[in-house]
C-alpha cells in the first residue's frame, strides 16, 4: 500500500517541465537531518560552494557543442523536511556558476532536529526534476552522513517505476555510521552507471564532492564520444 500511495504521489505531484533543452540536469540534495551538527552542516555547504568553483568543475560544466548542464540543490531531513536552496540555473557562462556558488555559500542551517528520511527525499527528488529544464539525462547526488531511519526506504521509492530514466549517485560521510559507504552502494546508488564517492569525515566532505561533480560532468563527454560510463560496484 505504501508503494502505491508513493507512487500516485508522484505521479500528482509531477508537473509540466520548462521549454528550454540542456544536455544534463544536476539535483544535489544535502543532508540536514538532526546528526549534523552547525559547524558539520557549515562544512557541507561551504564545501559544496567550493566544490561548484573549482577550476575542473568549472571547465566540465561550461557549454560545449551547444551543451549546457542545470543544477538545483535543495536540503533533505524528516519527511516533510525539505527547503530549496538553489532553484534550477542554467550554467551557460562564468556569472551564472559564480551566482550558483554564491547563493549556495548564504543558505542558513534549515533543520536541525529531524530524522534521516531518505525515501521521502528522493520523492521530494523526483518532483523537483519534474520543474526542471528539458534534458538528455536527469542525476540526483544525495549526500549524508547516516541510513534511512523513517518510513519507507529508497527501494520502495524505485520499485514505483518512475525512477527508470534517472541516475541516482551518493556522497557517504564516513563519520558517525561506519559502514555508511556500502549502505549507499547498496541501498541509495541506482541506475546505469551510478556510484557513490566517500568523504573521511565532514572536513573531506570539499574533496568529495569536487570529485564527484567532476566525474559525473566527465561522464556527459564520454557519453558524447559514444562510451558508456563505468558502472562502480
């Protein structure tokens, strides 16, 4: 029953998506649950805002052969815990990153003392993609720092269908959960290639992340060369 009333939900919630085409639209959705902590959620956010400016980063999400890639961010706890942060923006040029970082490194620690409801977030997840722009590819990078521990988990959410056409990465903050990056692997991670990178701790949390966007912006070229991305156990 839970999965039928997820997936009406879902279906209800979705709307018309924007006219205009983009080679990739890129949803992160951060974890503010009651486990991270002031300095741990500055951590992310700051590194996130870094992460978008990167040299590399930067270069891989620019336009090329027409190209653009479009990123929204939003912040995940409870089940009905989530706050947009970052609405959707074309990344066309050099001022939109810089306003991108820029709105990213101002947002406020929104929720502080509600579970970790990863099922209701990649719900919020797949609404969300429904108000972005026309895309080649849809990908979701869900970072945080613990498992599921309300209501339904993410496999309830994909056994609906409607996560078919969308690639689902991780980011696993190794800091409170050990065991957290095989948790992702096995229960976040979905679809054709999807893989989950690992930060040691919330101070790593920059390095992973500017990894992560790099690899998953490295993978449009090799899509656009006629190579498939590799599939990471």
């Amino acid at each position: 029953m839970k999965a039928v009333c997820l997936a009406a939900f879902l279906v209800f919630g979705l709307g018309s998506a924007a006219a205009a085409d983009c080679r990739l639209a890129l949803l992160l959705a951060v974890d503010v649950s009651s486990s991270i902590s002031d300095g741990e959620y500055t951590l992310q956010r700051d590194g996130l805002a870094h992460a978008v400016l990167d040299p590399e980063v930067q270069a891989a999400r620019l336009p090329r052969s027409g190209h653009w890639v479009s990123l929204a961010l939003f912040e995940w706890s409870g089940k009905h815990q989530s706050v947009i942060r970052l609405d959707w923006i074309a990344m066309q040029g050099p001022a939109d990153i810089l306003n991108a970082a820029e709105t990213i490194a101002k947002s406020p620690h929104s929720k502080t003392e509600f579970p970790t409801a990863l099922g209701h977030a990649l719900g919020f997840e797949a609404a969300m993609l429904s108000t972005g722009p026309v895309r080649d590819q849809s990908k979701i990078d869900v970072s945080g720092d613990g498992p599921n521990n309300e209501e339904f988990v993410p496999a309830v959410v994909y056994a609906t269908g409607l996560f078919n056409d969308i690639v689902v990465n991780g980011l696993a903050i190794e800091a409170n959960e050990p065991g957290l990056t095989e948790y992702y692997r096995r229960e976040v991670a979905f679809g054709t290639g999807a893989f989950v990178i690992s930060a040691n701790g919330f101070n790593d949390f920059k390095r992973a992340m500017a990894l992560k966007l790099l690899r998953e912006l490295q993978e449009i070229e090799l899509s656009d060369a006629g190579h498939a991305p590799k599939v990471v156990q």
